[in-house]
C-alpha cells in the first residue's frame, strides 16, 4: 500500500479533528482593502468594504489576511504577550485548579508557532520569539498535564472539576481516568477498587 493510501485509511487523531473544527468556525476579521465579489466553488464572497468587519470560516479569513485584505481582530489572536500572561496565571502557587483557557487555546498555540517559524526563517531576529513561545507553551502544557493527571488520579467525576478544560485535555483527562481506573482494578481486585 502506498502511504498516500495508508494516511486516508488512519484514523486523525484528536488534536487534527479539533483543529478541523476550528478551521472550520467563524472569525471574525476587519477589511484592510476593498475585496471584489468573488465565487470560491459553491460559496459566493464580498463585495467586501475597507472597515467592515465580516465572520467567515477561520480558513477563508486566514486567506484574505494572508493576501493582504484583512486582519484578524487582536481579541482573536494569541500573542506571545497573551502566552505570557496565560503562563504566569498557569504558574502561581495558588493555582491547584485547572484555570480555565479559551476554547481555541491549543489552536491558536499551534497557530502561534507555526507563524513564528515562518517569520523565523525571513528574519533570523524572531528566532528569540519562537524560542520563548515554545518555552512558556511547553511550561503551560506541563503544568496542566501534571495537574490533569492529579484530578484524573483522584477518582473524581464532576463537571465542576473538568469544567475549565479544553477538549484536547478531556480527552486526556478521560484517558488517563480510565487507565488509572483499570490500574487499580488490577492491584487491588476488580471489587476493592471501586
């Protein structure tokens, strides 16, 4: 089998299946320049006026920003600012909960540093940027981790607990409940343990 054949015949995993929704949700972007109407297959765009502010799907806006005819609205942006403000409120010892993120918070990371790469092979200065962006990201994803991996040990099933986390950390959060569950099972009986 080709591998062009076994990529279809894989299952995507779950961060591509959330992605693959983010892609697909509306954005919200501001009109830099006049857009003309414009047919993309089924889908008719514009006209378009420079300070209108339109919502189409994520990856039809990123297009018409990457063409210079738009902007995303800094409300819909990770900035390495942001990242370093979720990282401090991710880091105070005070916080034993799961702070809550956006909903699109992996997605934007992803996103984050993708550009950042981009930008990073132009312009040999962002190199830093990339770097602190990869560090504070690669520190929030192991303190949730860690702090996912104490609530899923402890047993307890409440929304409230899990309320404050994405969907990529629910799945994770459910994996590791489950494993941990049959763990004990297997240690101390399958009565004991419940």
């Amino acid at each position: 089998m080709n591998r062009g054949a076994r990529e279809l015949e894989e299952e995507p995993s779950v961060v591509e299946m959330i992605d693959t929704e983010f892609e697909n949700s509306p954005s919200r972007i501001t009109i830099l320049r006049d857009f003309p109407e414009t047919r993309i297959v089924d889908r008719v765009l514009g006209p378009y006026r420079i300070g209108h502010e339109v919502e189409l799907p994520f990856w039809i806006a990123q297009h018409l920003v990457k063409m210079g005819y738009a902007k995303f609205r800094e409300d819909e942006q990770l900035t390495l600012n942001v990242l370093s403000t979720t990282h401090y409120k991710e880091t105070l010892p005070a916080s034993r909960q799961v702070p809550k993120l956006s909903r699109s918070f992996y997605f934007q990371v992803r996103r984050l540093l993708r550009e950042l790469k981009s930008q990073e092979a132009k312009d040999r200065n962002k190199a830093r940027d990339l770097d602190k962006a990869l560090a504070l990201a690669r520190d929030i994803v192991n303190i949730r981790v860690k702090k996912i991996a104490s609530l899923s040990a402890s047993g307890e099933q409440t929304t409230e607990l899990t309320s404050n986390l994405t969907a990529e950390e629910q799945v994770l959060y459910e994996r590791m409940r489950l494993a941990v569950e049959s763990w004990r099972k297997d240690i101390l009986g399958r009565e004991e343990a419940s």
